[in-house]
C-alpha cells in the first residue's frame, strides 16, 4: 500500500516565485502555480510548494484568447504535456532550477526552517 506523503508548504519559497517574471512571457506579477505530475506523491492532493512555478494570470487561470492560447488550468488537469508543449519548457528542469535559487538566496532548502 502507498503511503500519503505530507506536501511541503513554505510560505518563503511561495514570495520567492510571486516575485519572479512569468517563464513563459516575463510579466512581472505572477501566481504561484502548483505543477502536478504522476508519482510526485501527491495522490490526488495540492502539489507541494516546492513544486511551483511563476505564472502570470494569463498564463495561471485565464481562459485562451489568440494571444494567449490557452492557461494551465484553462486547459484542464490533463493537459500539462500539451501546455507546457506549446511553449516548448520543461517544468520539471525549472522545479529544479527555482528550488537551487531559493536553496542559494535563503541559504536554505525549500521546506526547512
């Protein structure tokens, strides 16, 4: 039997991406987005904080329009690969990158006091 793995919460770490540009077009202002994968062990919860990524609001929650082809969650919970895939990133290699330039500017791991 799995067991439930308690998501990391810091509230630090979720400033830290609030004040980073959107990855995708670089406005300054973004939401915290919450990425979730198979087998990051969530079962079906809120991804950990260490799992964020800076999105804009058009980028986050917005519907598409012809500039903005569509939003993460706009697009559904299914369709990460195709979201992420129309603006060629990969978010795993930026959960990594964000998480070791929060570990370098605090001094600290994302989920540590």
């Amino acid at each position: 039997m799995l067991q439930k793995v308690k998501p990391i919460r810091d509230k630090a770490y979720l400033d830290f991406i609030r004040n980073l540009p959107c990855i995708i077009c670089g406005h300054v202002g973004s939401e915290a987005h919450h990425e979730a994968t198979m087998g990051n062990g969530t079962m079906g919860g809120k991804p950990g904080d260490d799992r964020t990524l800076p999105l804009c609001y058009r980028h986050h929650a917005f519907g598409g329009t012809a500039r903005y082809p569509g939003s993460r969650h706009g697009m559904g919970k299914l369709a990460g690969r195709s979201f992420w895939g129309l603006y060629d990133i990969d978010p795993e290699a930026w959960i990594i990158r964000l998480n070791s330039a929060f570990q370098k500017s605090m001094g600290r791991a994302v989920g540590q006091k």
